[in-house]
C-alpha cells in the first residue's frame, strides 16, 4: 500500500488551501478525502448580493505565496473578470463568487478524492522503519472500502448546524429550518405567511434582510420577527487595531491563557467575527425606514437581550392551521412571554467535535472532551495529527479566520516537512499583547515583596 506523507480529511476551505499550497512541493506526497461528491460551501446561504466578510486577499493561499497560480486574482484572470472586479472597486467578494472560485482551484487538484467517508483511523506499524508506524485510513465508497498509509494527518471534519435545545425536536406544519438550509427552504418559509429569525450575527441579519422585502406587501406578503439573545444587534468590530488580533502574536497570548479564561475570552470576543456587517445593518434600519415612510406599520418586531427558552406547536392555532409557539425569555427583565409563529430560521451557529472515527487514544482531549490542540496546531504526543478549523477554544479568532488560513497552512507544512516551504511570519502586529519582559519582572517582583511583607 503506497504510504502519503500528508492525508487530509474533510476538503472545506482550509484544508482546500492547505492542498493548493502542498501541489507545488516536491516533498509532499499528498492525499485529500471527503464524503460529499464535490466542493460546496454554504449553498445554502448563497443569497444574491452577499458577501464574505473578509478581503479578497484572505483567499486560499496568497498570505502563504502570493505568487500560486490558486489565489482568488488568478480565477479572476482565468475567468475574464480580473477587470469587472476592480472597476467594483470593493475588497469584498461576493459569496457565490468565493464559492465558484474554491469549486475552480478543486477541480485542478489532482490530490482530491470525493465520494470517501472516512470509517477508521488507526496506528499501524511502519514495515519501512523498525518500531515506528503510520496512520492507517479506511473510506467506505460506493464502489466499496478504500485504505490509505500516511505519515501525517489533518482532521478538517468542519463543524455541523447546531439547533437550540428549545428549538430541537419541534414537530408541526411549517418549516423549521437552520441558515444552512434556508434558500432551498425559502420559499415554504414564506408560504406560511409569519416567519421567526431565532439568533443572531451575519446570518441572521442576512436573511431577516432577505425576507423583509416581502414583508407587509403584497402579493408574498408576511410577517416577519426577529429574536436574538445577544443584547444588541452589534456590528462586527473591524478596525485596525482590533483586526491585529488576528495575528500570530495574539495567537501566542490566547494559546497560554488558562482554559477557563479562554472561554470566557471565546464569549466576549464573539463580535470579532460573528457580528454584523456595518453596510447591513444600516440597510435594515434603511429598509424599515423606507416601509415605514409608506404610512403603514411595517409587520415585523426585533426583539434583542430576548432568549427562546420553550418551544412547542398547537395545532389549533392560526385558524386551524396551527402555528408555533415560542416562549421568550427576557433577559434584562426578567419576564417571560408568548410569541407565535408559523416558520421559524434557526440562525444559531455550529458545533464541531471530535469525529468517532478516530481509534480511543489517538488524539488528546481537554477536560471538556474537545481537542487539545498544542500551539502548531496538533493534537497528538507525536506532532502528526493536526487540526484546522477546531480549535477556536484554543487558539481564539484566528481558528474561524479565512485570512489566517494559510498561515497555519504553512505552519502545518513545514512540520511535516522539516522545513519552511512557505514564510511564517512571527510578528506581524504593532502592538503587545502582554507585558514587555521587563515589565513582567517588576511585577513578579512587586508581588513577591508584597507577599514577603
């Protein structure tokens, strides 16, 4: 059985990059699986007009090498919409255009195989090398079981929709969907004739923006709320400074907190990159400004600081055609309330895990039974099985970042590789996000003369 130096499982963005950057090394012998059929990245939040949040420069790989015949400039080129795009005169790619753009460095990858579900990962003994071993990988196809050898492993098994315990589990006539699935679901939404946006961040906002054009005209017309927890409706922090944070600097500072602090860090940080766009948060208030001009009461509530605590459906309701009932919790006040609804669009994120088919052992595990990712990424005594995109609660809001993608792409390769293929930069920020060592020293030595008094 032929042994890869790199094996790559799960081809989101990341390890889509990480693949892109390997190609050209003549010492990566590389193989990337994944159980779909072909790259997609959140069809179904494909809605007209969006945008990721993040430039164009935060592609696959040009922070690693600018010069890859992969990046984002390179499609444009291929594509005869170098031009067009910057006439637009915008940093900010459209997110069916990010998509397109992923599907068109996919298919020039050689190294990729689809339709691959990953059933087992196991240690095996290395016939090449006395008392060492590699990383056994069995897929299950449709044509049958696969087995591969490698020396290294990359988990990017992503993260999947998490739904509210409230909101689990609900059984009744309209449709109860998550963001990942709300264009194919769109229109069963509207059919209803009163949509709820449960949650908060871009892909609230994104669709409560989608729905509110129907919202109170006619014909289409609906009702439309918006519910979220979070006690305003925050844009996401993105200056300068704040954007430094994304740095491997920071990334340093985070990784030595203890766990506990990390995770109250992971909460409060949280509109760093799970906030609103600006520019859409003022088109809502805009659109509602410009319904309201009309001398009509505009359907729709926003209610912030507001938890859904219950959840059940009552058949008799909405004239028989029954209808959702939410239980809403105010936090703030402290009261309670009845909210009613015939759909409801689950904004409410995802939670990644550990994958069940890795061997009991294979990996370590915090006390919580997450990764223990280690600062260059792995999760193993050994430094060959990394991680890419789980270890936000490690190492904070880089873990989500597009744009900080390949650098941990060339942090990766260059431990499997026991070189630098791709320049690491070590401080790329201008400010310190702890003491100078000095300052440090008279501190501790402060402390140790209080404590001696």
């Amino acid at each position: 059985m032929k042994t890869y130096d790199l094996l790559g499982i799960g081809i989101g963005p990341f390890d889509l990059g990480l693949a892109a950057l390997a190609e050209p090394l003549h010492d990566v012998d590389a193989v990337f699986l994944d159980q779909r059929d072909g790259f997609a990245w959140h069809h179904g939040m494909m809605i007209d007009g969006a945008t990721i949040q993040v430039p164009f420069l935060a592609d696959l790989v040009t922070m690693a090498d600018p010069t890859s015949p992969y990046s984002f400039l390179a499609w444009l080129k291929a594509t005869g919409r170098l031009y067009p795009f910057y006439i637009r005169e915008s940093f900010y790619p459209l997110r069916a255009e990010y998509d397109q753009y992923c599907r068109w460095v996919a298919e020039q990858l050689p190294t990729l195989r689809w339709g691959r579900r990953v059933t087992s990962v196991v240690r095996v003994p290395d016939p090449a090398t006395d008392g060492a071993y590699l990383f056994e990988v069995t897929a299950q196809t449709a044509h049958g079981v696969e087995k591969y050898c490698a020396k290294h492993l990359v988990l990017g098994t992503g993260t999947q929709p998490r739904l509210p315990a409230a909101l689990s589990g609900l059984d009744g006539a309209g449709p109860v969907v998550h963001t990942s699935e709300y264009l194919p679901s769109r229109a069963a939404l509207v059919a209803g004739g009163a949509v709820t946006v449960v949650g908060s961040g871009q892909s609230a906002a994104e669709v409560y923006r989608d729905l509110l054009d129907g919202c109170g005209t006619a014909p289409g017309e609906h009702r439309l709320d918006w519910v979220t927890r979070s006690p305003r409706f925050f844009p996401m922090e993105y200056t300068k400074l704040t954007l430094e944070m994304t740095s491997p600097e920071y990334t340093d500072h985070y990784v030595s907190l203890p766990i506990g602090q990390r995770d109250v860090l992971g909460r409060e940080q949280r509109n760093l990159y799970k906030g609103i766009s600006g520019d859409l948060v003022d088109d809502i208030y805009d659109t509602l400004y410009r319904k309201s001009a009309l001398g009509t009461e505009v359907p729709t509530t926003l209610l912030s600081d507001t938890e859904v605590v219950a959840a059940r459906f009552d058949a008799d309701g909405a004239a028989g055609a029954g209808e959702y009932v939410l239980t809403l919790r105010h936090a703030q006040l402290g009261t309670t309330a009845e909210h009613r609804t015939r759909a409801i669009v689950a904004a409410t994120g995802y939670a990644g895990s550990v994958p069940g088919f890795l061997a009991p052992g294979l990996v370590n595990l915090d006390e919580r039974g997450r990764y223990a990712v280690t600062r260059d990424y792995t999760v193993d005594d050994d430094r060959r099985i990394h991680v890419v995109g789980g270890e936000e609660h490690t190492h904070g809001v880089t873990a989500p970042d597009l744009g900080f993608g390949a650098w941990r792409n060339s942090v990766i390769l260059a431990n499997v590789t026991g070189r630098e293929p791709y320049a690491i930069e070590r401080r790329i920020a201008f400010q310190q996000f702890g003491l100078p060592d000095a300052g440090r020293r008279a501190i501790q030595r402060d402390n140790e003369m209080e404590v001696a008094r």
